[in-house]
C-alpha cells in the first residue's frame, strides 16, 4: 500500500452521547491519503453517528478530529467542506425541488467563483453519467439516479476526503457494480480519500482496502478484508456468540 | 453572447409587463378609487417580491414585514416631520434601520437554528413587539397619530394630492426588486438559498454557510421592506403604531406562498390576482355583511393550496406549456417546421 507517513483524518478518543446513552464511545482512527476504507458494523453500532461527528454535524462529548494537521473538531460543516472534506447521507436528502445540474452547482461553489463554476458542474456531471438527466428535478430521477446526483453533489465540492454513507443502499446487482467502478475510478484516477459505511458486504470487501469494525459504539477490528472476515469479535458481533 | 442575453424572451415579457404598468394610470388615472388599488397592488407585489428572498428562496416562514415596513415609515416619517429632511433620503435609512432590527433579530435566531414554526412565531411576536415599543415610546411614536406635511405637488416632500407619482415610484422600485431576485436567483447565493430551503445539513456538507446565507437574505428583504415602509408613510400621509401590521406580514407571506415559492415572477402574479379579488370582493360584498368578503377570499385560498399547492404561476407555465404544444401540432400538420417544441 502505497501510503505518506501523515494521516489525512485522525480522530482521538473520540465520544458522542445523547443523553445517556454512548453512540459512540472513545474511538481512534486514521486514514491516510488516497486510501479507500470501509467502516461496517451492525444496526446501532455508530456509524453515522460517527460521520456526524466527524464533520461537524454532531458535537462529540470528548476528544478530537484532526483534518489535515487542523483540529476540526468544534468547525461548522462548512468549514470543514472547504478543508476539502464532504460526505453523502444514508437517506438520500436530494435537494428535490432543484434540477440536478442546479444541485450539483450548489457544491461547486464551494471551490469556484461564477465564471469557473459552469465548467466544474459540466466536468462533474459527465464524470458520473448525469448528462441525460442534468435538466430533471431531483424528485423524479429515481433511486439510483438519486445516488448518483448526490455523489457529484459532494464531489463538486473538490473533496480530498469523501464520506460516503451507505452509498449503495437500495441499488440491484448491476447498479451497485456501476457503483462500485465509480468508487475505484474516483480513488484511483482522481486520488480522492474514500471512507465508506457499507451494509452490502459484497461492496464491502470488493474494493476495500482497510475496514474498520464497530459494534455498540466501539471500534472492534482493524484490518484487510480477510483478516476482518475472519475475526473472532467480527463474527461475534454480526451473528453472536458460538453455542 | 452578451446582447442575447438582455434580449431574452423572459426580459422581452418584463419589458412589456413594464409598459403596460406604466400605461395603467392613463386609463385610471381619473378614478381615484382604482388608482388606490392599482398602488395598492404594487406596494404589496414590491413587499411579496422582497419576502420571495427569505421566504421562497431560502424557505424560511417570515412574518416580519410588517416590523421591517414600520422601522421604516417611522424613520423616514420621524425624519421629515422633525428635521424636515426628504424621503429621498429618508427612505434608505428607513432600509437600513430595518437592517438593523433584522441583524439584532436574524443573528440569534440563525446561531441557534430557529426555522419553521418557530422563526414563523419569532418574525409576527416581532411585529407586536415593536407596534406595542412605538407605542409607549412617546417622542417619536405614541398613540396620536403625525402627520406628514400636507402639499399639492411636491418632490421634495414627497407629498402628492393624486396617488399617481406613489405608483410610477412603485413600479420603478418592482423593477429594482424583480431584478435583484433574479440577480440573486443566478448567483451562489441563489443557489444556497434555494438548496438550505430543503435540506440545511446537507446544504452545509457541501461547504455553504448557512448562517451567513439566511441573514444575507434576511438583510436584503428587510432593506427592501424598510424602504418601502418610508414611501409607506408618504402614501397615507401620517405615522402610527399602527403601521406595524401583522395583518400585512400574513398577507404578504400569503402572496409569497400562492404566487410560487421562490419563483421570481410568482409574487407579482399572485399579488396582481389575489390583491385585486380581494379588493372587489370588499367592494361587492362588504356592504352587505361585514366581514363576508374576508370569508369568500378564504376560499379562494384554500382552492389554491388544494388544486395549485405549489403556486399560481406553475399553473400559468402548465397553460403556456398546452398552448405551445397545440400551436405545435397546429403547424406540424400544415408541414410547417417549428423551433418552440423543444424547450
């Protein structure tokens, strides 16, 4: 793996509670530039408690996320999107009034001025396969579509670090194998740092290159894809305890 | 590139509407009643078209006009009555007092995520609030009303005996606001609006302030707002608490939300339909039971969010959209090639 010494997002000690209840409790990561992570876990482990946390969404009761060098932990979103960090949502939240060009110019502001900004959404768009559908309102595109519109959203931010929240949910074997390719050409020919909340284990393990593991709020495992398959707590957590 | 662009079909359509405008005192000119209506439709269209910013664009429920108007009227009122200063220049700081209350209003409420209900509560406790401070506060307001000086004809006060030069001042001022909408409308900040209007946390992953955004909307529709309120005070000739209205802050965010939300053109549509409906049904049934007229306008509205939720002028487009289709089908059936089928 061809990784610098630096890492790109490192959170410390990091701890989110609503009210009393622990969603996510004294975790440490770091991933490093040009990386494609996976973070699984089962329903409730945390996982989108933890992307909220870490970008600014959620303040954490204690500890601290670290951004490029920069300690982001109490920044707004805003902030941190122009640090170059951005992230899709489980539930797709489409802007559903707005046409899906009008949607993905809302990110590629975050970057450019008026006279740049028309060249970034055309890029954008014809980089995820929009072009058909760039005039449509975002209500009736359907699902995968949708998906999609709310990757270039995020990507038109010109993030280096993406957070993608289950973003293949809901989509049938051929989509998700699109979705998949668009996942590797955006880490491999775009070099953009990719941390990715994943129910479809298929996805999961295809293009991982490191997973991390939580479970009622705790990191449980670290490791390649075999070695997290074959985890004693891994197992433990997904299907209980052996009889 | 750029000729095409002021020469477009949609300021082709705005040109024209402006002419007629124009032209509409010609005709009524000698009826004082409708030229009293005729402003009356602009002052609201000017205040429906401003709230369009923060309410149709960036989603936000206000109910603050009436507020915004009042700081106005009092400033530029206060102004004139007391140091004799011109409404010219009155009416601009009446905006930028209004700036004022909105920053020392919006700033708290967008730090800590007020919206919907709550912002829509906040903006009308506003109105009350300041009706109730004018009130007591006995050297510029209290409960007598004051009286703007009375001329014939003048510029300088601002003073007329015909409604005319308020309605000419009223279509330049719809103009103005037509056009920073769509300035608005085309730029970043448009974009934020209309996207934070949705979906405020997905706005701000994508790097827009949102803070920022909301009381920069807020900042321009309540210049807007106090400005007007100055002229406001000119056109009725005094100054009282009073003009402070929640009945105009529902009413203006009425025309915002049946004109279409965040269209630009939807205010003006709707303040031209509703305002003048309203204004004849008082004329043909206010005589016969107080009250009654209030109670059929009621049910036109409700027909509207029924049948036309998202808006009048997406009603107008559907219609548009029919007539072009047949003309079309007209042509093609004749042999004739026609360019409007794709659009």
């Amino acid at each position: 793996m061809n990784v610098e010494s630096q890492p790109l997002l490192r959170t410390s000690n990091l701890t989110v509670t609503f009210g009393r209840l622990v969603a996510v409790n004294d975790v440490s990561l770091e991933i490093y530039p040009g990386e494609l992570v996976g973070l699984i876990g089962p329903n409730g482990a945390g996982k989108t408690t933890l992307f909220n946390a870490i970008i600014g969404l959620n303040r954490p009761a204690s500890g601290a996320v670290f951004f490029k060098g920069v300690n982001v932990t109490n920044f707004l979103p805003h902030k941190i999107c122009r640090l170059g960090m951005s992230r899709t949502f489980q539930v797709t939240r489409a802007f559903v009034h707005m046409s899906v060009e009008d949607a993905v110019r809302v990110g590629a502001y975050n970057r450019c001025n008026e006279r740049n900004v028309r060249d970034k959404v055309d890029e954008v768009i014809a980089f995820c396969e929009l072009n058909d559908i760039r005039k449509r309102v975002s209500s009736d595109v359907g699902l995968a579509s949708l998906r999609r519109v709310e990757l270039a959203r995020a990507l038109a931010t010109d993030p280096d670090l993406l957070l993608l929240d289950e973003a293949g949910a809901g989509l049938n074997t051929t989509e998700l194998s699109a979705f998949m390719n668009l996942l590797t050409q955006l880490n491999q020919d775009r070099r953009i740092t990719l941390l990715v909340v994943e129910h479809v284990m298929r996805m999961v393990m295809g293009v991982c290159q490191r997973i991390f593991v939580l479970d009622a709020g705790s990191l449980i495992a670290t490791g390649n894809p075999e070695q997290v398959s074959s985890n004693e707590r891994v197992i433990e957590a997904y299907l209980g305890k052996r009889a | 590139m750029y000729l095409r662009r002021i020469f477009s079909i949609q300021n082709a359509a705005m040109l024209g509407v402006v002419i007629i405008a124009a032209l509409v005192p010609l005709q009524l000119g000698n009826n004082q009643y409708n030229m009293v209506l005729a402003t009356t439709v602009l002052l609201y269209a000017v205040l429906a078209s401003a709230w369009n910013i923060i309410g149709g664009m960036a989603g936000q429920l206000d109910l603050a006009v009436g507020a915004f108007v009042g700081v106005g009227a009092f400033t530029s009122g206060t102004l004139l009555i007391r140091w004799d200063v011109t409404p010219w220049i009155g009416m601009p700081i009446g905006g930028l007092v209004a700036v004022g209350v909105a920053v020392l209003i919006g700033f708290p409420m967008f730090r800590f995520k007020i919206k919907e209900v709550w912002y829509a509560l906040v903006s009308i406790a506003l109105v009350e609030v300041m009706r109730v401070l004018f009130l007591m506060w006995g050297e510029v307001g209290g409960p007598t009303e004051r009286y703007l000086p009375i001329d014939t004809w003048s510029w300088y006060h601002l003073r007329f005996n015909t409604y005319m030069p308020y309605y000419y001042i009223l279509l330049v001022m719809l103009v103005i606001v037509l056009l920073v909408n769509r300035w608005i409308r085309d730029t970043k900040l448009g974009y934020s609006l209309l996207a934070l209007g949705e979906d405020e946390d997905a706005v701000e992953v994508l790097g827009v302030d949102v803070r920022a955004a909301k009381l920069k909307a807020l900042v321009i529709y309540a210049f807007i707002a106090g400005a007007v309120g100055g002229l406001y005070a000119n056109i009725y000739g005094f100054i009282h608490p009073t003009v402070f209205s929640t009945d105009m802050s529902v009413e203006v965010m009425i025309l915002g939300i049946v004109g279409g939300l965040g269209i630009t053109y939807g205010p003006v549509t709707a303040a031209i339909v509703l305002v003048i409906i309203r204004e004849y049904l008082r004329a043909k049934l206010g005589g016969e039971l107080a009250g009654l007229y209030l109670m059929v306008y009621a049910v036109v509205l409700i027909l509207v969010a029924l049948y036309q939720p998202r808006g009048l002028v997406p009603l107008f487009n559907k219609g548009w959209e029919r007539l072009k289709s047949y003309w079309g089908a007209r042509q093609r059936e004749r042999g004739i090639p026609t360019s409007i089928e794709n659009k």
